[in-house]
C-alpha cells in the first residue's frame, strides 16, 4: 500500500474507533461498568496502535501503549473505573485524535501538542503505579502463604482450601494459555511463527497440544486455524513484552499469561477451561516437572486429575467445534465496503447528465411522434429513476453521525457549568444527504450550546421553581413533507419575549410602537451581534453563533425557527430537504418561462378559483388559500398566445399550505439541481436551476421562501383591512 493510501486508511479506521471508543466510556457513565464496553473500549486503542505501528507512526503507537497498558488493569478487574479515570480516559482520546489530525496533514513527526502529551502520560504512570502498589499491599508473597506442610495440611482439612487456592504456587515459570481464533490463517499469520519468536526470549520448558477442538480428519476445513497450546515458559522478560508478542491475534484468539508463582487458584482456572482428557493430560506434564508440592496437588486435587495417563478425546459430536460450513462463513463476510467521496460525487454528476440526455430522448421521440422510440424511452426513463434513486441512497446516512458527538460534549459543558443535564436522542436513524449532515454539525453545536449555557437553568434555580433538578435536553430528528426535521429542545427557563423585544428596539431592529408577532419577535435571535446575555461567558454571550446557525442553514435550502415558552423551555426547529442533487419536479410555465416545483411539495392542482381583484386569497372547499401570482412575483411578460386560463398549483411546507398562480402545466420531471451564479444566487423564492430536455434552463422554486411570503402577505392584508374599518367607523 502507498504511503498516502496507508495514512488515509490508518486516519479513517482510527477515527470511528474513537467515536466507538468515546461512545463506550459514555455509556459505562450512564448505565455503569460492562465487560462488554470495557472490552470495546481496549479493542479501540489496541487496534488504533496496531495499525498505526504497522505503518511506522511511532508517536501515536507509543501512546496508545500506555494507554492500553492502563485499560489492560481496568480489564483484568485490576483497577476500577472512577470518575476521575473517567475524564482521563476521554482527554487520552482526545489527544489521540489530535495525533491522527497530524498524521492526516502529513506532520506525524511534529508533536501537536507537547505538553498536553506529558501531563497526560504523567497521569496514566500514576493511576498505573497506584493500581499496581495496591495490589502489592494485598497480595502474598511467592511462599510465605505454607509456612509449613504440616500447618498447611491442617488448614486444608479444617476446610481451609480457599486459603491455600490464593496462597502463591510452587510454580517457578510462566504458563502461556493460548487458543489461536480459527480465521488466523485466512488473515495471513502464522501461528507458529509466533511460537518460534518465543524462544528469542526464553526457554520453552514444555508444550502441549490442546486437542479437544481438533475434528476428525474428514470434518477438516483447510483454511482453518485449530491450534491451542499450554506452554511452561522459562524467561526473564516482562509481562508486556509476552503480551506484545501476540500483538496481532490478540482480539479474536485466547490469550492467557500467568506469571511465574501466581495463585494456585490460576491454575484450577486453567485446568476447568479444559476439556477433562486434555487437562488430565496437562497434570501429568506438570507432575513430570515436579510443579507444585502435595499439599498444593491436594488442593488441585480432583480425583479425575489424579490419572497420569494421557486419553485421546473422542468427543460427542455436537460438542465439537467443528468448522463453519463455506456458505455459512461466507454470509458472515464484510457487508460494507468504504469509498472515497469523491468518486461518489461522479457518479452522482453522471447520473445527473443521464437523467439530461434522457430527458432529451423523450422530447425527441414526442416530437417525431414514432411509437417505438417512445416505449423505449419510457422503459429507460423507468431504468433511470431507480438508477437516481439508488444512487441518491448511497449518498443517505444516518444523522447519527451528528448526534453521536453529543453526549460528549453535553457532560463536558454541563460538568464546566455544574448542570445537571440529562440527554436524549431519537430519530437517529433519520437518513439526510450525508454533504448536508457534515453541514450541520456546526449550526446544532450552537444551538445545544446556547441552550446549555442559556436555557437551562442550575439546579437550585430549577427545584425553586417547582422542576427536578435535573434537566432535560432532548434531540430529534424525523421525516415530514419531504423534508428532514431537526429539534433541538430544552426544559430551561425559555426565552424572554420583552427583553428580546427591548433589545431589538435599542439595536434599531424595530420600533416600540411596531405590532409584531411572537415568530417575529424570536427572528431577532439570529440577526448578527444580537444577543440578551446580561454576562458573556466562554461559551456564549457576544452575539455571534445564532446569525451564523441561519445563514448554514439558509445555505442548505433550509429555514430555522423557534418556538419558546417563558418557564417552560425552547423548541429550536430546523428544517431541511433531503438532498441537494437529484429530485422528482414538476413543471410549470409562466409566461414564456418554464419553472420546477419539488415533487415533494406538491399537493394538488386546481383551477384558478374566482376571486376579488387586488386580494391574494382564494377560497378552497371553504377554506381561505394565501396564492402567489408568479407572474406579477418575477415580473414576467403575458404569454405570447394571449389570454390563458390559469391553474394553481397548491404546496405545502410544514404545517403552511399556500397557492402558486401559473400559466400552465407540464407536468412531472426528474430536475438535477445546478446552482445559481452569483448574479442569481440571493434571489428571493429561487433555490437552483436545472436543464431541460431541449437544453432551456428552468429554474427552481423555494417554496419554504413562497409560502413565507404568502403568510406575510396575508398579515399585511389583514392589517391594512384592520386600518380601512378604523379610518371608516371614524
């Protein structure tokens, strides 16, 4: 592999392993310790090291080693997870993903940050020594537990045996337990290989074959790895360098090292994991080299382990481990495979320009008006929608992959800011084009912010006004209209409609005597430099942030809204389309201008209904409808064939309903967004351009921004009807 490639994959692996990392400590938190998420937590760094040392990036491995080292004592139940180990072990993978940034940029040999480094080793070395004193303090030293075989028989039959099970074995070696997983040979390693390295390092005193896995001969898959072995091992290495002789198959195979002289009790563990034909067999090598004295065989002692004649296993077959059919492994295979973005991005470019050239094919078979070129084009139009769509999909994930950053960051700001703050998610599995989920992280990052900071309020301040204590910050995502809807909501003290009002006023963004309404008021929020803290903070208070959350989300077609109640906590809704690439329209003509409308969005579509000249409102079913006349709107030309009858075309945005006046229909198309250049780009009630199948340009409609529109225009209207009753009562 290149150089480039080797650091491209090292960057991305180790980043999801952080993100599982982080989410595993996150959960031992909340629903306390698991083996399960301890086991996570240093598969993470023992990955993230070896691969990393595969590839020579020596700072981040020998990092990752301390670590590792540290969570090694946490697994062997050794050391407990604190709160305060806790933090430590979230900074070390922070750290870590300073490390990885480095490698990213190509500055793997540059430090990132020195002294973050050495505080945090500093810290790792005495949470280590403190578990390993300890330890010391508590444990009997090699010997001094029999005093005596006689004092040790009369402990033994008072019923003393725990006593000498924990006591220290006459045991001078390391016993090496090992039971290699069966894909070792598929992925490319030799098991004895790592037996022949064993011996730079000692003397293998004596080894023994486990054979109870071991099938029969004709049961034997070639490609699988049946190997288990207990090895007497005479060394004066350490612990950690045995360990690190197994670096590479230590996730998926058994990997157990007794030190020489560990408790007797270690030993009885390693004889019941046996089957009882190879541990008798492992009782007679140990009888062979003298280990253990009798007192310490009687404790062993099970009268089944006193034979000393080795029996070849003939194991019942369902409880042999036989090997997994070809079919069966082969369905448990890799599911998914990683790509660049890029080369999803041209593809999503060349399905864009099919859906062009198809478009153009069927103006053309239309026009000559021949039957079989027109089924042909309709059975491709067929075949490039489910090509869109499928294409399109490879580009939807989960919005999960902005929310899981946030249990994180909500305990560090609530810990900073001694809140108690409780977060829940839902609708993580909403899907959103994955471009606008990398857009969104920062505009939600704001908004939690400013509700932790802002919004929710201390505890006492919470228990004096009659709530719990702890607060409720919730996240939620979901599907509604076409659109992907986010909510960030809190149960805090909600906004304060007159100070935002006053404010607004000094600022000049309003007038005193102004008749607003609440949606009105709440917009204020996000105008640049606007802010209501009566006391700047380092996470809030200066005005910025909230301008910035509109202007991201503006960008992405979007809008934002609140929705607050004084005491009762704030609902900050944003709302997006699905995707920025491929959509179903559908057409209209004003003028001699053709314009598309979001499939999505569209409702019905009508007759013009009759209505009162000078007024935008239509009555539907009895209903009163808000229109807009597009032609007026764009300032658009009567169309050239004269006086037409109009339609409308009825949309829908959220829970706003509003009419758009056209000339005429076309019907539905597939629409590939182009974006508007500069000159187009802050048109109000345009969202982008497409091209048609006789090469025009049309251009589409915002109907977030149009249906806004209509609901101000009624405002207005209602108004001004208000203001024509005063002026004729008087």
């Amino acid at each position: 592999m290149k150089k480039d490639g080797a650091r491209d994959a090292v960057v991305q692996e180790a980043r999801e392993l952080l993100v599982a990392m982080e989410a595993a400590l996150l959960q031992i938190e909340m629903e306390g310790p698991s083996r399960e998420c301890i086991n996570a937590i240093f598969r993470a760094a023992h990955t993230i090291k070896g691969s990393a040392g595969l590839f020579a990036f020596d700072s981040i491995v020998q990092f990752t080693h301390q670590l590792e080292h540290l969570l090694d004592l946490v697994r062997q139940e050794r050391l407990a997870l604190t709160g305060h180990l806790m933090s430590l072990l979230l900074q070390c993978g922070d750290y870590i993903g300073e490390l990885v940034d480095a490698i990213e940029r190509g500055q793997e040999a540059q430090e990132p940050n020195a002294e973050r480094r050495a505080a945090l080793l500093a810290e790792l070395d005495v949470v280590a020594l403190g578990a390993t004193a300890a330890e010391e303090t508590g444990t009997v030293q090699p010997g001094a537990a029999v005093a005596g075989e006689s004092a040790v028989l009369a402990t033994t039959e008072a019923g003393g045996e725990d006593l000498v099970a924990q006591a220290a074995a006459d045991y001078p070696y390391w016993h090496l337990s090992l039971q290699f997983n069966e894909n070792v040979l598929r992925d490319g390693l030799d098991p004895l290989s790592f037996l022949h390295y064993l011996r730079s390092l000692g003397r293998i005193v004596a080894l023994l074959p486990v054979e109870a896995g071991i099938p029969e001969a004709e049961g034997m898959d070639a490609e699988s790895c049946y190997l288990g072995v207990e090895i007497c091992f005479a060394s004066d290495s350490s612990r950690q360098t045995l360990e690190d002789v197994f670096e590479f198959v230590r996730d998926d195979s058994r990997i157990d090292i007794l030190p020489p002289h560990s408790r007797l009790a270690d030993y009885v563990s390693v004889l019941q994991r046996l089957a009882s034909e190879d541990a008798a067999r492992l009782v007679a090598l140990w009888r062979r080299h003298g280990l253990f004295n009798d007192v310490q065989w009687r404790c062993l002692g099970a009268a089944t382990l006193e034979s000393t004649t080795p029996v070849l296993p003939v194991a019942a077959p369902d409880l042999v481990q036989r090997p997994r059919p070809l079919d069966e492994r082969r369905a448990q295979e890799q599911k998914f495979i990683k790509i660049e973005v890029s080369k999803l991005d041209q593809l999503i470019d060349l399905v864009g320009e099919l859906v062009i050239a198809g478009a153009s094919a069927r103006l053309i078979a239309r026009r000559r008006k021949d039957s079989q070129f027109e089924e042909a084009t309709q059975a491709i139009d067929g075949l490039m929608e489910q090509i869109r769509d499928a294409a399109l999909t490879l580009r939807m994930v989960q919005i999960n992959e902005v929310f899981q950053r946030f249990p994180r960051i909500v305990r560090d700001i609530a810990r900073d800011l001694d809140k108690d703050i409780e977060l829940t998610m839902t609708g993580a599995e909403t899907e959103l084009d994955k471009s606008m989920v990398e857009r969104l992280a920062d505009p939600l990052m704001h908004i939690v912010r400013n509700a932790i900071d802002h919004g929710i309020e201390p505890a006492a301040e919470r228990v004096a006004a009659g709530k719990p204590p702890k607060a409720t910050l919730r996240l939620n995502a979901t599907h509604e209209s076409g659109s992907v809807v986010v909510e960030v909501m809190d149960d805090g003290r909600g906004m304060d409609r007159d100070r935002i009002l006053e404010k607004a006023v000094a600022q000049g963004l309003a007038t005193a005597d102004e008749d607003l309404s609440d949606a009105e008021i709440y917009r204020f929020v996000f105008e640049p430099g606007f802010s209501t803290a009566r006391q700047v903070t380092e996470l809030s208070g200066r005005g910025v942030g909230m301008d910035v959350v509109k202007r991201n989300i503006e960008a992405l077609q979007g809008e934002v809204a609140i929705d607050t109640e004084r005491g009762r906590g704030t609902v900050v809704r944003i709302r997006l389309p699905l995707t920025l690439a491929i959509i179903s329209g559908f057409q209209v003509v004003v003028g001699n201008a053709v314009f598309v409308i979001p499939l999505d969005m569209v409702v019905e579509c009508i007759d013009m209904p009759p209505h009162q000249d000078g007024s935008h409102i239509v009555a539907v079913r009895g209903e009163p409808l808000p229109f807009v006349p597009l032609r007026e709107l764009f300032d658009l030309p009567e169309r050239a064939q004269g006086r037409v009858r109009k339609s409308m075309v009825i949309v829908q945005y959220g829970q706003l309903r509003a009419g758009l006046l056209v000339d005429g229909l076309l019907g539905e198309c597939q629409a590939v967004i182009k974006p508007l250049g500069r000159l187009f780009g802050k048109v109000k009630g345009l969202s982008g351009s497409t091209i048609l199948g006789d090469g025009r340009v049309a251009l589409i409609l915002d109907i977030p921004h149009l249906v806004q529109h209509t609901q101000q225009q009624e405002q207005g209207n209602t108004a001004a009807y208000a203001e024509r009753g005063v002026a004729s009562a008087q």
